[in-house]
C-alpha cells in the first residue's frame, strides 16, 4: 500500500530546474536509498515529501494519519531538543504518543478509573508500542550513537552541531515513524555508531527514504535504489550494489544500441544515395522513410566521473615514514597526549588505512606525519626522497586564488590551456572554471582539492577523509584513482567501502594507542567480532625502549622529535598514575560491591515485573522499569570499571 506518492512533480529554483516530471511512492514498509550526484536534488526531493517544500508543478499525496519525520543533513538549533533539560529527555521526546498514553494511563489510575474499556485499549496500545521498555531503548541508543551512560544527564545546550544531529537521530529512532526520511545520516558518525544504525534501521518495520554517499551503509539498509539525475527519478531494484550492476548494464545496453543505429543511418543514408544516383526514386523514398523513422542519434548521458591522475616524484624509500615512541597531541592550552605508538612505520607501496572512533586522534596523528604538528615525544622519520601530499579534512584552508582556475594555477604552475583542460576531468566545465572559490559548495571544494592534489609530485599520499562531501560517483572514481600504481598512502576514513577496496593494512587508534592490523577493514571488523582489542594488541607487539625498530635504526632523512625531560619517562609513567597495590585493592573491593548490589537490586526488580499486584498498575510498572533502566545503566557501568582495572593489572 503506497503511503505517499509524487506525482508529475517539477522544481526550479530562480532558473534552474531541479526535478522535472517525477512520478514516484512510498509503499509501507519499504526501504529506499537515494543516490545521484551532488546538487541533483535529492535534499529537495525529501523536503518535498516531508512537507517543507512545495512542488511548482504536480502533487505530493500522503496517505491519511500517516506519520513523517525527517532528519536534514544538519539538525542542529532544533529547539524542542535543546529545550530538553537533558540527553535522555530529548531522545525520550521523540516517543510523542507513549508520553501521551502513559498521561491517560497515570491520571485514570489517580482517579481509579481503570475497568473501563477506555482504560484497557490504552493499556493494549501501551503495551504494543512497548511503552515499559522506552527507556532502556532510550538509552541504547544514545549508547549506540556514541553517547556514554555517563552523558546521558548532560543538557543538549553544551552539544557540538555533530552531537547534536546525533541526539537528533537517537530521537527519531525512538520516534519510529511510519516513514523515516533521512539526509546524509552517517556524516558525524564512527564506525561503531554507524554498525549500530544499520541494525536499527533494519529492525524498523516502517518505511524508509535515505541519501546518503556510504555505500556500505546503503547495502545494509536499502532494499530499493532511486538514481536522481538530469531532473529525473530511475528506479531500481535492490541495495546499492545490485543498483550499481544494474545502471554499468544500462549503460552498456546504451552504448550499443548507440552504435547499432549509427551503422543502421550510415547504411540507409547510403541505399539513398544509391537508389538516387541511379534514379530509383521509389526505393530511394522508401529508404527515406526508414531513415526518418529511426530515432535520432543522441549519445548516451553517462555519469560524469572524476579522471584522476597523479604527478610522480618517483616511487620513494623503501620505508618512508617511521615513527618510534611517538605521543602525539597538544601544548596548548596545556599539555594533552591524544595517542601514543609505540613503533611502527610505513613501507613503500602500503595502502594504510588509519581507523578508529572519532575523537580518538586520527586526525592528529596524519597532522603530525604531515608536519603541521610537533609530536610532544618520540621521533617521526620521514626518509630521505619522500615527497608527501596532505589533503585535510577541513578542505576551505590552503585554496588561494579568487576563481577555481585561479586557485589551481597558484597552487601548481600550469598553463591556462592545461589548467581547463585538468578540471574539465574534475568535472569544471566551461565557466565553471572562472566559479568562485569562497562560494564553492562542500562537494566542489573537494573536487577541487583532489584536482590540486592530482597535478602534485608526491610519493606519499596522506589523506583525511577525501570522501567527504562527494558523491557516489565521485567516490568510485577516488577508488580507482588511490589503486593504480604504487603509492603509498595513508588514509584516514569512515567510508568502510573505500577502505575495504583501498587498503591492505590498518593502523587503529583507541583508547589512547596506535597499532597496525595486518589486514583489511572486513578482517579487522570480524577480529573485532572474535575478541581483538587495542589494548591487547599493544601489550603484544611493545617493544622494549631504546630500540628504534624491529628493523634496525632508524633511516636517514627528515626528523620531527622532542628530547625534554618531561617526555623522557617510561611508556607506563605517561599513561598516569599508577595504583598501589593497597589502593588497587580497595578499588576493587569497591567495584565488587557495586557488582553485587546492583545485580542484586536488578534481580529484585526483574522479580518485581512478575508480580500481578505491580502488573496490575500502569504506574507501578512504569516505576518499576523505569528503576530497571537505570540500574541496568549503573552496573554496565560497574562492569566497565571492573575491566579497565583488570587491564591496568594485567598491563
């Protein structure tokens, strides 16, 4: 049953048009991901549906009762969640008609209003919606959005924009409409909170529209494919790799029926000719006819794709990056360590993905590599011969010059001729060459910065997240670009295809620590899956101080190292102060206790749900859950504890 339908819809935007006769619907329970290149109008067409955008032309129908939430790619400064006093009352918010039944629930118990049949259907109703379990879900998935138990009290005010679309998230997962529109959802998301996601949306029995560039989030989510291009709408069955065989077959299928019917008029334009020198007229007009009915040749649009390619500064040392002992971070305002690595180095030819949650320091690691910050101890090596080519995360810095064209010529002497004919492979075609910068969108700057980075002479890519702000399109073709040849590169991602594809080895940061995986990002994630840890992982491969490497010392070249007393303590010394054994006893003696009153108060409470005096009593079960919920939080938390105090001993 379609649940929403768009119907010879049109939008132009001053005189632009965006969409152009689309005709498109929504049925219950289906799950469509919506692809196509930056500015096709994908963000217009969710808007259209929810309501926030009107159509110039054509209907958008919604059927009747139907409920429709939308997460825009930026839902920061929503004002019903930053009027909530905290995390767990915003996402709580979300739930509107559980809040509304447990009202009518808890004021006919005050007046002891609980045998009609009014009081009854609102029951029912309560327990299918699994009113009594809102809480604990609440805060799963605040847990699973990468708010810690201990946040959830925290008021939404103090929030970044990014945590903020999170909460955002977390209250539409809570909400469960019957049809959830979401834009770029995965943008502020780690791994872990992505993964999380997906198994959410997967349980969900409501509908489902989403943009998104993540490829692999679009395979797990998606059972339907709707391609926005050239103001129109194409629909395909299956995930995102199902779509993807299926448009290259489209395209194929184009190709040759393009030079079928090129040969078809060359040979009817030919008959004619014939028939006409040797004045055949009636064969030459019956051939005219064919060649009229043939439909007129008109190439096949294909995809616009990004044609990378890379200056050379030769293939580099066979180990061009080293770092011994390193803690990166920063002294300002005071010192903070944000990853330490032990020993670890970059051999020629290594696709290396750099992995881990986010704040965890992936980006200052790369900064550090780069050069653009001084490690506060260790040494970073960077070989004699290595010419490295950092593109940031942040992709407004380094971009001088008023125009696109002027921007790559300050960058990289090039004649003009050369310069229009570069970024016409990344997709700047004629006076889009002479667009200015300062008002380049997200994906354009990008692009931008990848033609720059294309026409420098490295031999060390370091890239931080070069997916960003690009579409799918332009994803695939970053791909081919980062595996031709031999460089070495490493890269900093949350696109787990592009790391799949890309990458042979990881270097993971958590909890505080640098180290390599050998493997890529499926073997990692099924590591993970069996037990893996950072933690064990760096306990295994330290090597002792005062040896620069498994290797040997260190190659000659480059050097970015600091040698003050501060930073000459052990390894141990720096990740803080160690417990007595006295004091370790006491903590854990401490744990122990929590551990058992917590689990015994949770039995009770779960023996309490089975008895007909609390099952009988809206308000009683909602008590007793809602103590349940907040228990379960406070020794998950006990548990934590009790493990990273086994992991300092074992240490």
């Amino acid at each position: 049953m379609s649940i929403l339908a768009l119907s010879g819809v049109g939008r132009e935007i001053g005189a632009a048009t965006i969409l152009d006769d689309v005709s498109v619907s929504v049925a219950a329970g289906e799950r469509i991901g919506l692809v196509g290149p930056n500015g096709a109008g994908k963000t217009t067409l969710l808007r259209m549906m929810v309501g926030r955008d009107e159509p110039d032309r054509g209907r958008v129908d919604r059927a009747r009762g139907v409920r429709i939430e939308v997460l825009a790619q930026e839902s920061s400064h929503d004002q019903q969640l930053l009027g909530a006093a905290t995390l767990t009352e915003a996402v709580r918010g979300g739930a509107v008609e559980i809040a509304t039944i447990a009202k009518e629930l808890h004021d006919a118990e005050a007046i002891g209003s609980v045998s009609t049949p009014e009081y009854a259907a609102a029951r029912q109703r309560f327990d299918v919606l699994e009113g009594y379990t809102l809480d604990d879900r609440v805060a799963a998935a605040l847990r699973g959005l990468g708010f810690p138990s201990a946040r959830h009290g925290e008021s939404p005010t103090r929030l970044s924009g990014g945590e903020q679309t999170r909460v955002a998230l977390a209250r539409l997962v809570i909400a469960d409409p019957d049809l959830l529109l979401l834009d770029e959802p995965t943008n502020h998301l780690d791994v872990e909170a992505i993964e999380w996601l997906e198994g959410a949306l997967r349980a969900r029995a409501g509908a489902l529209v989403v943009a998104s560039h993540d490829r692999s989030f679009l395979d797990a989510v998606v059972d339907r494919v709707w391609e926005v291009r050239n103001h129109k709408v194409t629909r395909f069955r299956g995930n995102y790799s199902a779509y993807a065989h299926q448009r290259e077959a489209n395209e194929a299928d184009a190709e040759r029926d393009l030079e079928r019917r090129t040969k078809q008029i060359a040979r009817e334009r030919e008959l004619i000719q014939t028939y006409r020198s040797h004045r055949k007229h009636g064969k030459m007009h019956e051939h005219e006819r064919r060649l009229a009915a043939i439909e007129p040749v008109v190439a096949p649009r294909r995809r616009a794709t990004l044609a990378i390619s890379a200056a050379t500064a030769g293939h580099g040392p066979a180990e061009p990056v080293r770092l011994v002992e390193v803690e990166v971070g920063y002294r300002e305002p005071a010192r903070r360590v944000i990853a330490r690595a032990e020993s670890i180095s970059l051999r020629r030819g290594d696709r290396v993905g750099i992995v881990g949650p986010n704040g965890a320091g992936k980006t200052t690691l790369l900064k550090s590599i780069a050069g653009l910050l001084a490690p506060l101890s260790g040494e970073i090596h960077l070989a004699q011969g290595v010419v490295p080519a950092y593109l940031a995360q942040v992709r407004a810095a380094g971009l001088h010059g008023a125009t696109v064209i002027d921007a790559l010529r300050a960058a990289v002497p090039v004649e003009a001729a050369a310069a229009r004919a570069h970024l016409a492979r990344f997709l700047f075609r004629g006076d889009e060459i002479n667009k200015e910068v300062a008002v380049l969108s997200g994906g354009e700057r990008s692009r931008l910065e990848l033609a720059i980075l294309g026409l420098l002479p490295s031999n060390l890519l370091l890239l931080d997240e070069p997916t960003n702000h690009l579409d799918v399109d332009a994803c695939e073709s970053l791909e081919r670009f980062l595996l031709e040849g031999e460089r070495t590169m490493l890269l900093v991602s949350h696109d787990r295809r592009l790391l799949e594809r890309v990458c042979t080895q990881l270097w993971v940061v958590s909890g505080g620590s640098v180290v390599r995986f050998d493997g890529g990002w499926r073997a990692w994630r099924h590591a993970v899956a069996e037990g893996w840890t950072v933690a064990n992982a760096a306990v295994r491969i330290s090597a002792p101080r005062g040896r620069a490497h498994d290797g040997g010392p260190a190659s000659a070249g480059s050097t970015r190292s600091t040698s003050t007393p501060e930073t000459a303590a052990p390894p141990k010394a720096r990740k803080g102060p160690a417990l007595s054994k006295e004091q370790a006893r006491r903590r854990r003696a401490a744990i122990d206790a929590d551990l058992e009153r917590l689990g015994l108060r949770k039995s009770q409470l779960e023996l309490d749900l089975l008895d007909p005096k609390v099952l009988d009593s809206y308000t009683e079960i909602a008590r007793v859950t809602s103590e349940l919920a907040d228990v379960s939080t406070a020794l998950a938390a006990a548990e934590e504890a009790w493990l990273a105090l086994e992991g300092e001993a074992t240490a």
